[in-house]
C-alpha cells in the first residue's frame, strides 16, 4: 500500500459513518495487539480549544526532551496533519505502512462478521499503532467529539485528563443540556488519572466534581482570573499566571491565553507524574509553539484572519476578539458552516460587525450549508452578502471588498479552514499553508 492507496482507504472508510461506542475500536486495537496499553498518555476532551491546548504541550514536552506522539482531529491542510510526532507530521511511508497493517486488520474483522470500523476509528487505530512504534514517551490524543464513547477513549488511565472549555456543540450526539454534554466530556475520566480542567460554567463545573469523587481523581482547575499583566498583539500575547511570570504565546485571540492557563496547569500536574519540565523549556516550548487555523493571522493589504469559530461559545470569544483587535477597522466576513451547527446562533452573534459578508462551503463536504442557503440566513443580519460557489472565490471577492486597510476574516467549520489557508497562501504568492517571503 502506497500513500495515495492509503489515503483512498481512509476515504472509502467514511461511509460507515459515525459510529459512537468502544467495540469496535477495541476489536481493532486487539488485533493489533493493543498498542494502547503500552504508552502513557493525555487525554483531552472539551468543546472548544482542544488543538490549541494539545499544540502547546506538545510543543513544551518535546523541547524538555520527551518523544511526543500527538493525535487531533479534524485535519487541516492534510491528512497527515493528524498524527505527529514532536510536531512533525507522520512521513508518508510511516502512513502508508501503518495504514497496511490497519486495513488488513479492519478488512479480517469485517470478513468475520464485525462492523467494519469507521474511518475515525481506523485513523485513531493508526495513530496509537504508530506511537508504539515510534517509541514515542508520551502520547497526547484529543478526543474526536464527547469522551465517554469517542474511539480515543479504549485507552487505559491516562496520567493527565484535560477539559478545555465546554459548552454547547453536537447536541444530537452529546445531549441538549450543558450537564449531558459535560457528562460525556468527562467520561474520559478514570480511576488513578489526575484530572485538570478550565474554570467551566457552574452546570459543568458540578459534573466535573462529581466525576472526579466518583472515581477518586485529584482535579486541579485553571482559573482564567488568575491571568495577569496581559499584553495582547497580532503577533502574540504575554501573560503572568500564578508563579509563571511573563510567559509569551505567539498566538492571539483573546481566548488563547486561558488556553495556555490550562496547559501551565497541565503541565503541572504531569510533573507529579514524572514529566518534569524546567522553567526554561517550558518558556521555549510555548514561545515556539504553532497551530493554524486558530485565530491565525496572515499579514499583509488587506490582513486575512482564519479561526475555527463553529459554535455559539466560539463566535461570542471571536467577535471579543475583532472587536480588541480591529476597531474602526472594515471588516469582510467569510464563513463557512456545517449543517449540524446552530448556523442561525452563530450568525446573529458575529454578523453585527462586518460591511459585507462572503459564504462558502467544501463542496466535498456533504454535510456543508449551500451557500446561498446560508447567505439568506447571514441577510437578516448584514444586507450585503454573496453567495460564492468555492473558496478560492470567497477569498478573490473579499480582497476587492476590504481594500487595502480592510480586514478579512474567515471562519466556521474547521473542514474548510484548509481550502480558505491554501486559497489565501497562494494568492500572495505561497503555497501550503506558508506565506511567501517579501
């Protein structure tokens, strides 16, 4: 199996859709001979800001010397961008190869009579597959969506369970209440684990607790008032938090810093765990860190700004953060929402701001809003839309909208997040993600 041969795997593995439950990823990992049960590991669940969490440990494990694994989902730029290790993606022969011994494993279970595993199952089969033979030190995997019955849960304790902020997203899959979705996102929780999690809203914070009782976990939370002498730019913010003074993250978005308050914590409590980091790695670490998409901002006339906002709790801290960044600025929108996302929540919240609003989708998407359907819902709020048949389009329309002291701002479902970064790229002159060079 080549790269292209694995990759097309992964593709037709898609129409068993999504399947929430363990027996099936633990019937994989069994013929593969449970390479979960041979790595130690973080396990983060959360509604939002999980990837920005998992880059900035990772980040800060690998410059203290730790051979770091990581898997997130969704991809980006690529499929590799999933599995990592020390934040380089997986070579194409380690996919390929590894994809080979997945397959065969996940074609003999379907032949036996089994439920063939879905995509995300084989994809966190290959992940852990690939951690255990690359050695890795400590594995760091980001739970798909929920925790109690997403494929990253068959692994055992982890030595650190983060909760990043929850609130509500997946209500079908997770529940309508803050309390049924923080109940499936602490299911991660197990017995011996240590447990860290950001200050949630009452409602989640009483399950967390409970949780924690329940299975005689330590819990040590992340209190974003705690943050202090924040100075916040375009290029990066630097923040105090407790004993850590003057740390910088070269992320902005307001969010980001209560972000990294939840990693300092983290960090901590893999320490009693045996993962001492210096005060000096951890600076480097989290200095050096990197993960688009997030808020990322592409200098240049006009400035282009990409985030993953998908959800209600998500458009509410990007619009916080146009309106720190961007005063008196004009501001062109491009959006992009799946069809399971409260799209009508997300466009009241962000499209007060903008002189004009752009949409598009993933074609390739099936589950992405058509455009002209969403630009009816986006006209309620903002009179001058257009619908745009593709994302290179929106980005070609919106540099004529925003002229040359505009702003142009992308968001909504991550999977189209790497169709507008690679649109952007190449139309000042880079490709793949990267910005050429003045």
């Amino acid at each position: 199996m080549n790269y292209a041969e694995a990759l097309e795997y992964v593709e037709s593995c898609k129409k068993y859709g999504v399947v929430p439950g363990l027996s099936s990823i633990r019937r994989l990992l069994c013929r593969l001979g449970n390479p979960q049960e041979k790595l130690a590991f973080v396990h983060i669940a959360g509604t939002n800001g999980k990837g920005s969490v998992l880059a900035m440990l990772s980040g800060v494990l690998a410059r203290a010397g730790y051979r770091t694994g990581s898997f997130s989902s969704p991809e980006l730029l690529e499929h590799r961008d999933m599995f990592r290790m020390n934040g380089r993606v997986i070579a194409k022969t380690e996919f390929a190869r590894c994809m080979e011994r997945v397959s065969r494993a996940a074609e003999e279970l379907s032949g036996e009579g089994f439920p063939h595993p879905t995509a995300f199952e084989v994809d966190t089969a290959l992940a852990f597959l690939w951690f255990q033979e690359k050695k890795c030190d400590i594995a760091i995997a980001e739970a798909g969506m929920g925790g109690l019955l997403d494929s990253t849960n068959v692994i055992p304790a982890p030595l650190v369970c983060v909760l990043t902020s929850i609130s509500m997203d997946h209500m079908a899959a997770l529940g309508d209440t803050l309390e049924a979705i923080a109940a499936q996102k602490a299911g991660i929780i197990k017995p011996k684990s240590r447990v860290v999690s950001l200050r949630q809203k009452p409602e989640a914070m009483r399950v967390i607790e409970a949780a924690c009782r329940e299975r005689g976990c330590s819990l040590r939370t992340a209190d974003p008032e705690k943050l202090s002498g924040v100075r916040r730019s375009l290029k990066g913010q630097r923040f105090s938090y407790g004993e850590w003074k003057g740390l910088e993250i070269p992320f902005a978005g307001t969010w980001q810093t209560d972000n990294a308050a939840l990693a300092l914590e983290a960090l901590s409590a893999l320490s009693e765990a045996g993962f001492p980091v210096s005060e000096k790695k951890l600076r480097q670490g989290l200095s050096e860190v990197s993960w688009p998409g997030r808020f990322q901002v592409f200098p240049g006339k006009p400035l282009f700004v990409v985030d993953g906002a998908h959800n209600e709790d998500a458009a509410a801290r990007l619009v916080e953060s146009i309106r720190f960044y961007f005063t008196n600025r004009r501001i062109i929108y491009i959006i992009g929402i799946l069809k399971d996302k409260e799209a009508e929540k997300i466009v009241r919240l962000t499209c007060g701001l903008p002189a004009a609003v752009i949409t598009t989708s993933d074609s390739a998407n099936p589950r992405s809003t058509p455009p002209v359907e969403l630009a009816e819902l986006v006209r309620g709020y903002c009179e001058n839309v257009t619908a745009a048949d593709s994302p290179r389009e929106a980005v070609e329309l919106s540099r004529l909208l925003a002229g040359e002291d505009g702003v142009v701002v992308a968001f909504g479902s991550l999977s189209f997040q790497g169709k507008i970064i690679r649109a952007i790229t190449e139309s000042m002159g880079g490709s793949d993600g990267k910005r050429k060079k003045n």
